[in-house]
C-alpha cells in the first residue's frame, strides 16, 4: 500500500513537471527550478521565483521586494535571489540579515554575499565570510575562490592570500585558469609581486589576463622596466593586447620617462585599433601630460572620438599643475556643461587652484558645487576644502571641515598645519603637529618640511633638531624636500655649519636645495659664498630661477655690492630672459639706496613696471636716515602716508627719528601727531632667546622676568668692562628728549641686551649665544654686543629683521654694513 501510494504521488509530479515545462516553453522559457525539484517541486514558489526573477532582470527592486514578501513559502534559491536584489540596490545590511536568517545556505548562497562584500570594498569581511563558510562545512566552488580573491586590496595581507593559495590547492583548483589570474591579481594586490611572479612561471595555461594582471602590478610598484619586458613576453607569445595593457604599458612609460617609448606604443595602439577606446585615449592623455607635452596631449584632447569626465579631468590638472590656470579655468566651465556625472569633477584640483591663488570667493563656489553633488564627503575633496581654507585664512571653516572629516590621515593635518605656517600662526602650527602625534597620525615628507620652517620662523633651534631626528627615524632624510627644509631651518636659526653640512650630504639636489643653500649664504651676509653656491648651480647644469637671482640680489644688498648686484639683475633679464618680480626691483633699489645713489634708484623706479609698495619706500625711507637725504626722504614719506594700509608704524617712526636727529623737534612732534590721528601704532621691539627647550621674551627695559636682578646685575658688570674697553654709548640712538644720562641708561637695557645677558648667566662658560628680534637693531647695540663678544669670548649671533649678525673677539660678519 505504501509502495503504491509513493509510485501514484511519483507519477503525479513527473506529470506536472510535463506540464509545467510545456508551459514555460510556450511562454519562451525552457528553465525549471531544479532546486525546487529537489525539495518536492512546490509549483507555486516556482512560479513565485521566475517572476521574482524576471523583475531582477529588469532592476524592478521594489516590486521585487513586495513580491518576495508576499511568497507563502520560499525556498532557498528565492531567499538567494532576494540577497542578490539587495546587493544590487546598494543594500549591504538588509542583505546580510537576511543571509543569517536562512535555514540551508549553499555555496551560492555563501558566494554571492562574499561577492556583495567584494563589490562594497569591504575585503575583510569578504575573507571573514568565505573562514565562517568553511567552518560551517560548505565546500566554495570556484566561482566562490575567485568572488573572493576580486576583493583584495591593501588591507589583505600576504598571509592571507597564502592561506587561500592553500585552500585552492587542497580543493583542486590549481589548474583553474580564472582562479589562477584572480590569485596573481591577489598577489600583486598584497604588495607580494615575488610570490605574483613565482606562480606566474607555474601556471601551464596563461592568457591576455594574466599578463595584465602581472604588467599592472609592476607598473603599480614602480618596476617598469619588468612591465615593459612582459609586455613583449606577451607579443612574443601571440598575445593581443587589450585595453588594460595598454594603460598599464602607459604608466610604465610615465615611470621610466620614457617619451619614445610611449610614443611608440601610441602608435601601436592605434595600429590595434584601440585609440577609439576612451579608456586607452584617457591613458595616452595621461602620458602626455605627465611628461609636461601640453600642446600634444590638447591636441589629442581635441581629436579624440570619445570623452568622459575622466579626459576633462587629467587635462584640468595638467594645466593647474602647469600653471596654466585660466586654461584650466575655461575648460572646467566646458565640463560644467556636460552630460557628465558632476559628482565626479576634478574638485579637489579646482580647490587647489583657489588655494594657490588664495581666491576665497571660487573656493566656496566650488565648494557649494561639491556639496550639492555630495563629492565634499570624499575624502581627497575633503581634503583639499581644509587645505583651500587654510591658505586663504579661513581657520575657522577649515578646521570644521577638519574636525568633521572621516578616517583623517596626515594630508588634512598637514594642510592645515601648512596654512598656519604661511600665515605666520606658527606656535598654533606646533600644537597642531603636537595634537597629531597624540591622535598616532604618522608625519610625511609635507608634515615634516611645514614643521621645520615653523621652527625656523620662531628660530627654536632645539626643536628643529629634534624634527632632524624624526626625519631621520622616519626614513625622509633623503628626500630632497625634507632635506632643502632641514638646511633652511638651520640656516635660519643661524647655524650655518650645520646648514651646510646638511648640503653636502644630500644624495640628490635640485633648484629647491640649491635655492635654499644660496638664501642661508645671504641671509648671514655670505656674499662671496652666496656668488660661488650661485655659479656652482649653474655649473651643475640646472637653470637659476627667480628665487636664485632673489638670494643673490639679497647679499649684494646686505654686504653693498652694488656693480655685482647690477650684473646679476642684467644676467636675469638678458641672459635667462627672467621677468624680474617686485622683490627683485626691492633688492635692487635697497642696494643702490643704501650705497647713496638715490638718482639712480629713482630712474629704476620710474623704468620698472611695477608700483613701488610699503616695502620699498620703507627701504628707501631707511637708507635716507643713514645718507641724511631728508629731501627723498620726505618723499618716501609722503607715499608711505598716502598709502591706505600701513602695516605698522616704522615710516612715521623713521621720519620722525630723522628729525629728531637733525634736532627739528616740532617736525618730529607733526609727524608723531600725525600717526596717533590716523591711530598707527609703533610695533614693540622685543628679542627672545631659547634655552633649556623653552623660550624666554624680553622688551626694552624688561622686568618681567624671574632672574630680573641677576641679568641687571650682570648687565652692569659687563657695562663697567665695556667701559674699560673703550666702549661710549651712542647717544643718537635714543630719540627722545632726555638728558644724557637718561639716554645711556635706557640704552642699556634694550631688549637684545637682556636677551643676551640671560643667557650669559644661564648657559655654560664658551657656549655660543643665539637671539632673535623682531626689529633692526640699533647701532649702538649693534656696537655693544661687539664689545661684550670680546669680553666674554663667545660667539653671539643676533638675528634681526634684516640679517644674521655674528659676533665673535669683537667683529661682525656684517662688516658693520646692514
């Protein structure tokens, strides 16, 4: 009986798969459900499942949802299907729940949520998925190996790939082709190229792929000479490149410079027939413009069948980088009117531009365009929108962006930390680097480079040198950058030995470090240096720029080298054709000035093409007090007042200190009077000193300080030594009307002077003295400080805001000229 009612239920369902296949072939479908077969043939899920199927076909989501929802009973393959809905809308959570939901889960099932993982970048959770799987007893096919393998990046490690390499071995895959690429791909993806290669020479079969896969992963390492040989490995061995080889050839070419190579691999592409392809047309954009082929890479531009956003984009940042910024301007504005997906513009190179340019009104355009297409949550945007505030001195907007930014790695830090040094907030750039540290973010090359010079500007010698240590446990001391910082700030904290020292070492020199050699011999007054640095550049066969003949001009000016000054300029114009900058204009009017040839300063200024600025007749204004030309001098005056911002108070400063050394005490009160009605105020003098790793500021006449009575108490010794010396105050320096008793006194409590004093008493016997101020020293302190070298046998150096001046057994390096 129960035989028989088996066979009559057997019968029954042979009979209704008939009918039902017969159906489907009717309607253009031949497939049956052989899962559904299996578990008894539930006609209606069946037909529940090709429906199901069908509005997955034609991305109906919704209505496949709805419809899933509605299924009386479900099986394995719908709840699969319904997974793969999921995924495909974007919806990683929902399908993980209802993947641990599922009573019987297959491979299938297991492989198309790992390949949900794989597609979301999330390579991690894809491995965890495929150990889960194992341990739950499902064998991956190989369709699951090479799901899995299509997810690694960076984040996978080599042990790993390993791990699964063993997998693929025990299950028998090892002959898989598909499998075999995904591995190489896998290798190359873990930075482990060796392990990449050595199955690469094992695999029996090879095909297009697998010579990408390996082409690419040299290419992406830097090893284009090896990408190079494989691709003609593969021509040798009948291969036909595809588009991928061609891009990854192109960036091979990129690596090794190699203009004719990629020349000519231009010309295979288009004997392939592959320049119609805007994939390899945007590799070729590419190559042109990285090797700085402007004119080629917009002419193929120009000629190409087929752009997308990616085409704009390399050519918008080729011409930012080259500077060709109303080119770059012009074709973005083309882009903007494009079909293309505007989330996907090249905004972080148009906030670049706004940064360089410090064009605030085009940054927030730009950034309310990103925010509209929501590319300002990317984090290379996000970064670049800090870095556009920052440099356009809107901190406070730049550090909401900064604060608000996901996953910060040192590029935000950085760019901020950068933009306070170019603002001069230098002691904030410092606590910031600081608060970088703390949150376990590593420096790079730019971190360490915008650090240094903070410590330069503050001249905090011992900070820098702890910098030079970081730089050298980091790894960067060779890097060109890092090293032209390194030399700048112990040049400016007037350690020119170490500076140079620095210099010679380098492995590499570029016009950077060059640069930085000649501006450390000029700001310590070096002239003859500064000239051999100078022609030693050129000897090594690198073009001076403006900021080389800027060094030059400066040590001409300092050490009154006017005729040489002269040469040079003209050198720069005629010789290397350099449009001179108003700096340059400066350097040179300083130096004739201060020789006291005012007629012909004022025929360059009427030639040059450029407005004299404050800092120009400030200059002039100066070399009139030390000429005693009061007639240009007014003149100077004159257009420093009518200026509608004054940075301080030094013009009405100077004027009135030349009048009141000419003795003309009512023209000096008018012009004092005259900068209290237009509310100018005169910059404070102060000098600081660094010692035991902290900084210790003193203005004139400070008592501030805890160790008052010991630095008074050695200032007067060492005015009673300067005295048996020969030391006479010079009493022109105080400009004010006070007897001279008055005057000497206050002359001797300057701020330099205390400076120097506090560290006398504070540091050991023969150490060298390093102070900083913020102002021109005066000549008598000027000749103080020589006297006092000599007394106490050890060399000071005293940065002011001109030029180091280094003391030493009575003499300066300045010549007594600055």
């Amino acid at each position: 009986m129960n035989t028989s009612n088996a066979l009559n239920r057997w019968n029954r369902t042979i009979a209704v798969t008939k009918r039902f296949y017969r159906t489907n072939s009717i309607h253009g479908s031949n497939l049956v459900d052989s899962r559904s077969v299996k578990t008894g043939f539930d006609v209606e899920t069946s037909r529940y499942n090709f429906q199901l199927k069908n509005f997955l076909r034609q991305s109906q989501f919704s209505e496949a949802r709805k419809l899933f929802d509605e299924m009386p009973r479900k099986n394995t393959c719908s709840v699969n299907m319904m997974i793969s809905c999921y995924l495909k809308s974007d919806n990683l959570s929902h399908a993980r729940e209802l993947f641990d939901n599922m009573g019987d889960r297959t491979a299938v099932s297991w492989t198309i949520l790992i390949g949900g993982y794989a597609k979301n970048n999330q390579p991690i959770e894809a491995f965890n998925l495929y150990v889960d799987m194992f341990r739950t007893g499902v064998k991956p096919d190989e369709i699951t190996i090479a799901t899995l393998l299509s997810s690694c990046d960076d984040k996978i490690t080599r042990k790993d790939v390993c791990q699964v390499h063993a997998h693929i071995a025990r299950l028998g895959f090892g002959s898989d082709l598909a499998v075999c690429n995904s591995l190489v791909y896998s290798y190359c993806k873990s930075q482990s190229l060796d392990l990449a290669v050595r199955l690469f020479e094992e695999m029996i079969t090879r095909d297009t792929i697998t010579f990408n896969t390996l082409i690419t992963g040299f290419a992406k390492e830097g090893l284009n000479e090896p990408a190079i040989n494989l691709f003609l490995e593969m021509q040798y061995h009948g291969f036909r490149p595809s588009d991928f080889t061609f891009a990854a050839i192109l960036r091979a070419c990129v690596g090794l410079d190699g203009t004719t190579l990629g020349q000519q691999v231009h010309g295979l592409v288009v004997k392939s027939n592959f320049v119609h392809d805007v994939f390899i047309g945007n590799a070729l954009l590419d190559f042109y413009s990285k090797h700085d082929y402007i004119e080629d890479m917009r002419r193929f531009f120009d000629e190409m069948p087929e752009l997308d956003g990616v085409s704009y984009n390399i050519v918008i940042t080729s011409y930012a980088w080259n500077g060709q910024l109303k080119e770059s301007l012009n074709l973005f504005r083309e882009l903007r009117l494009s079909k293309f997906s505007r989330r996907n513009f090249p905004f972080a190179t148009m906030l670049s531009i706004s940064a360089n340019t410090q064009d605030i009104e085009m940054g927030r355009q730009i950034h309310a365009q990103a925010i509209m297409t929501t590319a300002d949550t990317e984090i290379q945007v996000g970064n670049s929108l800090v870095d556009m505030y920052a440099k356009c001195g809107r901190f406070d907007e730049a550090n909401v962006i900064f604060k608000n930014l996901a996953g910060k790695t040192s590029v935000p830090w950085t760019a901020l930390i950068s933009g306070y040094v170019q603002r001069g907030l230098n002691d904030e750039a410092l606590k910031l680097f600081n608060e970088m540290r703390r949150n376990n973010v590593c420096g790079d090359q730019a971190t360490f480079a915008s650090t240094l010079r903070a410590s330069a500007n503050l001249a905090l010698l011992s900070l820098g040198k702890q910098f030079h240590s970081c730089i050298i446990g980091s790894g960067f001391l060779s890097n060109i950058f890092c090293g032209s910082a390194l030399l700048d700030m112990y040049a400016k904290c007037g350690s020119l030995k170490d500076a140079v020292a620095i210099f010679r070492h380098m492995p590499e020199r570029n016009s950077i470090s060059w640069n930085a050699m000649i501006s450390a011999y000029a700001q310590n007054g070096d002239a003859k240096s500064t000239l051999r640095a100078f022609e030693q550049m050129v000897q090594s066969g690198l073009q001076p720029d403006p900021v080389s003949f800027l060094g030059v001009l400066t040590a001409c000016s300092h050490c009154g080298h006017v005729d040489e000054a002269l040469q040079y300029f003209n050198t720069m114009t005629q010789t290397y054709k350099l449009a001179p900058r108003k700096e340059h204009y400066a350097s040179l009017v300083d130096v004739l000035c201060r020789r006291g040839r005012f007629n012909e300063a004022e025929s360059l200024m009427a030639r040059m093409p450029v407005k004299p600025d404050e800092i120009m007749w400030s200059s002039i204004l100066n070399s009139c007090r030390i000429h005693k030309n009061q007639e240009f001098a007014k003149k100077a005056a004159d257009e420093l007042f009518s200026l509608d911002v004054l940075r301080d108070a030094a013009a009405y400063v100077t004027m009135s200190n030349i009048y009141a050394e000419a003795g003309e005490w009512e023209h000096m009160a008018k012009v004092k009077k005259a900068m209290r009605e237009r509310g100018v105020r005169k910059v404070p003098a102060y000098s600081w000193v660094e010692i035991a790793r902290k900084v210790h500021i003193f203005s004139a006449n400070d008592r501030s300080h805890p160790l008052n009575e010991e630095i008074r108490i050695k200032i007067n010794n060492l005015s009673k030594q300067m005295e048996e010396k020969g030391y006479k105050p010079d009493l022109s320096c105080v400009l004010q009307n006070v007897d001279d008793v008055m005057k000497a006194e206050s002359l001797k409590y300057h701020s330099e002077r205390l400076a120097i004093a506090f560290a006398l008493i504070s540091t050991s016997e023969g150490s060298p003295v390093l102070v900083m101020k913020n102002l021109r020293a005066c000549v008598d302190c000027h000749a103080a400080i020589k006297v006092i070298s000599k007394i106490v046998r050890r060399e000071i150096t005293v940065r002011d805001s001109s030029r180091f001046h280094h003391f030493k057994d009575g003499v300066c390096s300045c010549g007594d000229y600055w």
